[in-house]
C-alpha cells in the first residue's frame, strides 16, 4: 500500500522505541530496569479517582462540548489566575485529549506550508514532527550547554526570517530540566514583539520544580506578550494522570476557536469522565503534588550526584521536570567502543539490561536522558548497572 507522504516522513519516537524494546525484553524473562519514561511512578491522587467515579454515576457519560465542560474552563481559568496571574475568558480556552493534542491543533490551526516554528534544541521529541505534519517548516536553535541548554535573543533573532511565524518554549524543559528567568523570558519576549512572532510557551512541568527557582509564565510579562502568546498544559505530569488525556491551551480567542473546530472534526470532547476528574485535580489539595515534587527532589539529587561520579558523564543540576540530560561525549571519546549514544544506549540495554533514551531524538548527539520518575531502589540498582557497564569499557 502506498501511504501518504506525511505519514512516511514521520520519524519515530526514540522514547517509545526503547520502551517497546525494554518491554520486550522484559516479557522474556530479563530483569530490565526501564529509566525512559516520561511519567510519574505515582498513582492518580485518591480524590481524583472518586471525582471521576462519581462523575460515572451521575451520567456525566455523553458527548460534551468539543472544547470541553463549562465547569473545567473554569477551573482552568481559576488555575491561570492563581498561579501566573493571568486572566483569561472561557472563549480563550480549550480542553484537549492530553497536551500534545493541543499542540497539534494549534498548528494545524496556524501553519501554511512552509511557514517556519523556531524550536530549541534540546526539545522535546514531538515538537519537530508535528511542525512538519501541518506543513511548517522546524528551524532549530541549538540551545548551548554553557548557558544551560537555553538559547539567547541574539540567537533568536539571527533565526528569524519573513517565514517564522512562531517561536516555542518549553520550561521547564524536557529534556534538559532548565528553567528561563523572567529576565531571560522578557529579552526573548521583546524579539518576539519585534518581529511579530506567536509564542508557543509549553508550561506542562510548570509545578515541578525542586530549588528557590520560580516557574515565570512569558504570557504574564507585558500586554504585548500576553496577547501573543499561546500557553500549552495540563494534568499529565503535576497530577501523575497522564493516561487520563486532558491536556488544555489559552491565548487569542480566534485561534483557540480554530483549534476548537478542529476538535468538533477528529476527536470530539476529551473523555467526559477525566475532564471532571481534571476539574477535581486542579481544585482539590495539592497535598499529594507536594509529596511526589519531595521524592522527585530526593531522587534527582541522589541521580545527578551519582552520574558525575562517573568517568567521563557529566550533568548539570535540573531545576525541574524529572529527567536528567547527561553529557557522556567524554566517556564514548575515551573508549571509542560506541560511536553515539544511540549505539551506546542500544548496548546498554543490551548488556546490562538498563533502558534510556539516546539525545538523538531530542536534537543532540552527545548526550542521553535518564528519567528518575522511578523508585529510589530501582534508580539505585539502574546506576550501579550504568557505571559497571562504563567501567568495563575503559
Ligand atoms: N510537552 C512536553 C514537554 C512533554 O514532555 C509532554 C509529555 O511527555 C507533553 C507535552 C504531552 O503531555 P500530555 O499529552 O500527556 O498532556
């Protein structure tokens, strides 16, 4: 059969392609300690899983608006006041099928072929195909280890061309953990005004942050900003639901109508049951947010304190998210046994049965991604593994 040219450029998920191979090797018996997913270990909070079920009882089982409930709007809008003191209508808001769904939407609803998405590198592995999928055109910035993978406004505007028409943020960032300052936000910011450019700011690690740092939202800076920005999130990370699929975005109220219509012709609503159970995440304790953020802060201390130790890792300390992005350029260089970390990452699963995922689909070649959303057990085993099988390639 021959498919479609759009389907047959997509490149594969680097993150799900090791998953499936630790899987695998899992189900054959193997002992595999999977360190490549992208979500918390955490079971849903308990007053989530009732809010749902009650929602099942009461019949809140039909179709709903495409762009979601009255009562989640509300709670979203009540969210973006009380964290980043924005102010939204609920005509500037949409619920989608998890975040990524939203991003979809935003540029199948803003690209004509051709038109450039300025993206950071380090980024997160869907950003580039999604771009490419509504006809855009991804122009990468690489994101300079030195400045903490964050790209600078003099990068920014040596990428811009009479093409760009959005440039996307992501802090703090998967990959990398890194978070902009509102200074950093306000002088890229003021390119973006400059040159008439939309800012794409996914916000979805917002609550996960472990230092003094504090998450800024770009939109919150000026007028001028907040009218040009579109703000991507949603409960997957904060409230370990991301199977649950509710993701939402705010910003201009014609292009959230745009991608709205979208919806009405592919997905229709989010499921009706977890957008009652988001409303229930987002308005009940953050008691159980704070317990997991406490073990994430353990875990990434113990992670990045153990990966320096390693001859020839290296590995900046994440403000947020829960990954860690090492550098191990040093260690392939030193042993010359692996050209890559796509072929060192495939060895190590291979060899010592520990799965992570190579920088390669994240836009770099020297570097892998541990996430530490696992136990502390099971990360203590993972780099025991890791520095032997380093050990004995030396
Ligand atoms: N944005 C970033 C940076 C992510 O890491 C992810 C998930 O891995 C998403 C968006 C999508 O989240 P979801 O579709 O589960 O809401």
């Amino acid at each position: 059969m021959k498919l479609s040219k759009r389907v047959q450029q997509l490149a594969p998920s680097p993150t799900l392609a090791i998953t499936a191979k630790a899987k695998a090797l899992k189900q054959a018996g193997h002992d595999v300690i999977g360190l490549g997913a992208g979500e918390p270990d955490f079971n849903t909070p308990v007053h989530i899983l009732q809010a749902a079920e009650e929602a099942m009882h009461k019949g809140l089982t039909k179709y709903t608006p495409s762009s979601g409930v009255v009562e989640l709007k509300q709670a979203i809008i009540e969210k973006f006041k009380r964290d980043n003191g924005l102010t939204y209508e609920p005509n500037q808001i949409i619920v989608t099928v998890g975040a990524k769904h939203a991003l979809y939407n935003l540029f199948q609803a803003l690209l004509d072929e051709g038109d450039e998405v300025i993206i950071p590198a380090p980024y997160w592995v869907s950003y580039l195909e999604q771009v490419k999928l509504a006809g855009g055109v991804p122009v990468v910035v690489e994101g300079k280890e030195e400045n903490q993978f964050k790209i600078t406004p003099a990068q920014l505007e040596a990428a811009v061309t009479d093409r760009t028409k959005a440039l996307l943020l992501n802090s703090p960032s998967n990959p990398t953990g890194m978070l902009y300052t509102a200074e950093e936000l306000r002088a890229i910011g003021e390119v973006c005004v400059k040159h008439d450019i939309l800012v794409v700011s996914d916000e979805i690690y917002e609550h996960l942050i472990y230092g003094d740092e504090k998450h800024v939202s770009i939109a919150s800076l000026s007028d001028e900003l907040y009218q040009r920005t579109v703000i991507i999130n949603g409960v997957s990370k904060t409230y370990s639901m991301t199977g649950w699929r509710i993701g939402y975005a705010a910003g201009p109220a014609e292009l959230i109508k745009a991608m709205s219509g979208l919806s009405d012709h592919s997905t229709s609503n989010p499921t009706s049951i977890a957008q009652y159970a988001a409303i229930a995440a987002l308005q009940g304790t953050h008691e159980p947010v704070a317990e997991m953020k406490r073990a994430f802060k353990e875990r990434r201390d113990y992670v990045v304190r153990r990966v320096n130790a390693i001859p020839g890792f290296h590995c900046q300390m994440p403000a947020g998210a829960f990954y860690a992005f090492i550098n191990i350029r040093e260690a392939l260089n030193h042993s010359g046994k692996y050209a890559n970390p796509d072929e060192w990452s495939a060895a190590l699963l291979e060899k010592a049965l520990v799965a992570v995922v190579p920088g390669s689909g994240f836009g770099s070649n020297d570097h892998i991604r541990i996430s530490y959303a696992t136990s502390m057990e099971q990360l203590e085993q993972a780099l025991d593994r890791i520095e032997k099988f380093v050990k004995d390639q030396a």
